[in-house]
C-alpha cells in the first residue's frame, strides 16, 4: 500500500475507482505480499475473508488455494493442508471446520454457534423424511459407526455396512446420510485425505463450550451481516446479503438498520452503482480504508469473495462472468475455467489456465482483455504474476495458445523470459485453439 487518503464522510459520493479499492483493502489486497508466507500470514488472511470456499475443479489449483496465493503470493500449500485439511485425532480440536457459509466452505470453529439457525432450517426441510423409520435406522447406524471408529471416511463406513439390506445401505444411502447429518449439526468436518471429507460426530469436533449454544436466528444474522459488510468494505444490501448466503432480505436490511444506528455502517452513494437510471442504495463499513491506490496484480479464483457474486463483480468492475465448465467445448467464449485478472483496481483479464504437471508446463488455454484493460500496460504484469503463479505450483515452463485476444501479447511479454517459455502456438491465428 502506498498511503491512505481520509475515508468520505457519510454524505459524500464515492467514485466507481473509490469504491473498487475500498472493496479490495477490505479483501486484503492494498497490503504487500510477505516475503514468506506462513502460517500466520493465512490465519490473518482468513479473519479479513471469514470463509474460505472449496471447490473440486483441480485444473490449475484447487480454488480454496488460490485466494491465499492472490493475497499473500507463494505460500507452501502444505501449510494450509495441515491448517484446513488435516486435523488430529478426537479429542484435539483444530482452528477450522467446514459448513454451508457460502457453498460448502472453511470457516474457523467458533463460528458453530452462528449457523444454528441454518441448521435448523435444513431439518425443518428434510427432517420428516429422515424421520420415517427406515430412514431413521440409517442414521442411527451412521451415528454408531462414527461413535466407535471416530472421524472416517464414508468408504470406511460403507465397508462394514449390513449386507442383505436392497439397496438401502448402499453407498448413496450412507453418504446422503452424512450429508444430512453434517447440514443440521449431528456430524461435523473433521478435515480431509486428500480431497474426501472425513466425518465425525459434532463432539469430536466442536468444543464441548461451544455446543448447545447457538445464536438465535436475528442474532446470528445480524451478525454475519456486520461480518459481511466488514469484509466487503462498500457494500449494497445484495452484496451483503450473498457474502453468507441469507435469503431474508428484511431481516438483512433490519440488521443493516441496526449497524446504522450504532454507527458502523454509513450510507454512501456509489457513482455508476445504478439500476433502472437510479442510484443502488451501498453502505460503507467504517473501519474500511480508501487507499490513494492498489499495486498488485493477482490471479483470482472465480470464487474469490471479490468477485463470487456475480451482480457485485459486474456492477464493481465490469467483469461479465459465468463458469464455463458445462458448456460444450465449440460454444464456449473464454475456455473451460477461466479466471480473473486483477493489476491494480481492474479486472483486465481473463485466462484459462492448466497445470500440466507431466510435462512442467502451465499452460495459458487462453487469454482475453477486458473492458478496463490497458493492454499495453497490463501485460508484463500479468506475464510476472502467471510466471509466479507457475513456480508457486512447480512448473517450469509457462506456454500461451493462441486462443483470445490477449495472447500475442502475453506471449511476447514472455518471450522476455525464455527460461520460463515453452511457445507452442502463441499468436498463430492459423492454429486451432487449445482447448481444456
């Protein structure tokens, strides 16, 4: 961060500029990456994001990986694995869990008591068909299994699964089981082999203080509704709304209300933050800071908070965004799992990227500017951050197709680092795009 200007008082317009790096700062990303990453580094990170999501698309890096690397650059992976995915035996309680915060994502354990009334809500929805009573002898067995094994897996579970039973003690059955038990409370995350999910009753998960204390529903919303607007910096009431995932809009702008009156949230105006010709109604968070600018660059994970709504990422920064991984392969505009690009307060590209580990390469399937690229500015940045993003993974080598109009000149700001460069197609209009 290069200074901070004073933060707009209370009937002053922000600028769409404005609000993009009071947004960012709140994110993390007005700060300098450290120059090693550690633990403590990731633990800070997460207090600024409050959830971490997970997702299984391992093209380049898994995406609860990448928002770390965005913030904090090259940390070791192997840090967060022994600081989200593994967790030592019952007993020995670890600073993180997973639930439905977002998607399904990490979020620190004594969070629990926030997420009664989610809970109860999945009960409310599916409760009466676990009631019925082949339904609730599976779960009695599931408990049972995990009361005498401790954490497992569901394919452990399922080995020892009754036989002679039909389908009902299938593996689909035992593992909608867990699910079910997991959404209302009965069975909790305790870390992971690998990607599969380790199950385990709530007590040997939770801390036994932090059981049977749950927040009442307008409590814990509002709550999650300060959070959201912390983490957000500048914020509309949708935006807040989605960062956890709260479908009670009145109850959201009850709780924005509320933080209004107490003087941590202040109504601003956002200059083209519109719809229909009239001005959005946005809420600035009054710890949020207004750096004079934002020099990073990074690449981001399509669920990286700043961009994961998507009516936000558009309305913030331009950037018109869908997942393209089930759309067939001719019909796709920017590749199978394009991801964002941010050089200081803009989005200026996308890339669709693949580590391809047999041979060392990270392999750019593509390559588009966006609206607010300044293509002749925003190329060796990008190529530095994509040569990072290379090592960070292992790879030796970084190749560009030609696919998108931002690939010769990525390409070309490669080309200024030979050692890092396997060319194979790059800015040859005759070639046939690279696809995933």
């Amino acid at each position: 961060m290069t200074g901070s200007a004073a933060v707009p008082s209370p009937v002053d317009t922000l600028s769409a500029a404005e609000a993009r790096r009071i947004a960012l700062a709140a994110q993390g990303f007005s700060r300098r990456r450290p120059a090693s990453p550690g633990v403590r580094h990731l633990h800070t990170a997460m207090e600024r994001m409050g959830v971490l999501q997970i997702d299984s698309v391992n093209v380049f890096a898994r995406s609860h990986y990448l928002p770390l690397f965005s913030r904090l650059g090259a940390y070791d992976p192997a840090v967060l694995e022994r600081a989200f995915l593994a967790r030592p035996g019952i007993g020995r309680t670890g600073r993180y869990t997973e639930y439905l915060a977002h998607e399904a994502t990490f979020l620190p354990v004594e969070d629990w008591p926030l997420w009664g009334f989610r809970r109860d809500a999945f009960r409310a929805k599916r409760g009466a068909f676990w009631g019925q009573s082949s339904s609730a002898r599976t779960l009695d067995w599931v408990r049972a299994e995990l009361r005498d094994r401790g954490p497992s897996r569901p394919a452990e579970i399922r080995g020892d699964a009754p036989g002679g039973r039909g389908g009902w003690w299938e593996w689909d059955e035992v593992k909608h089981a867990l699910e079910y038990l997991w959404r209302i409370g009965d069975v909790a995350i305790a870390g992971r082999d690998g990607f599969e999910r380790r199950y385990a009753l709530a007590e040997d998960v939770v801390p036994a203080e932090l059981l049977g204390r749950d927040a009442d529903r307008a409590t814990a919303v509002g709550e999650l509704v300060r959070r959201a607007a912390r983490s957000s910096g500048v914020a509309t009431a949708a935006d807040i709304a989605d960062y956890y995932r709260i479908k009670d809009r009145a109850l959201v702008l009850a709780s924005i209300a509320d933080l209004v009156e107490q003087g941590e949230l202040v109504p601003v105006r956002v200059r083209g933050w519109e719809r229909d010709g009239r001005p959005v109604r946005a809420w600035r968070h009054v710890e949020a800071s207004l750096p004079r600018r934002i020099d990073t660059t990074a690449v981001l994970t399509p669920f990286d908070p700043v961009v994961w709504f998507r009516d936000r990422a558009l309305r913030t920064f331009g950037l018109d965004y869908r997942i393209e991984i089930y759309t067939p392969a001719a019909k796709r505009r920017y590749g199978y799992y394009s991801l964002p690009m941010l050089v200081g307060d803009r989005i200026a590209a996308r890339v669709d990227l693949k580590a391809d580990r047999a041979t060392g390469t990270l392999r750019v399937q593509s390559a588009w500017w966006e609206p607010s690229a300044r293509p002749a500015e925003d190329a060796e940045p990008i190529a530095a951050e994509l040569r990072a993003a290379a090592r960070w993974q292992g790879l030796e080598h970084v190749s560009v197709s030609g696919w998108g109009d931002a690939s010769s000149a990525l390409a070309g700001a490669l080309d200024a680092h030979p050692e890092r460069v396997q060319r194979h197609d790059a800015g040859r209009a005759d070639q046939v795009p690279l696809r995933a």
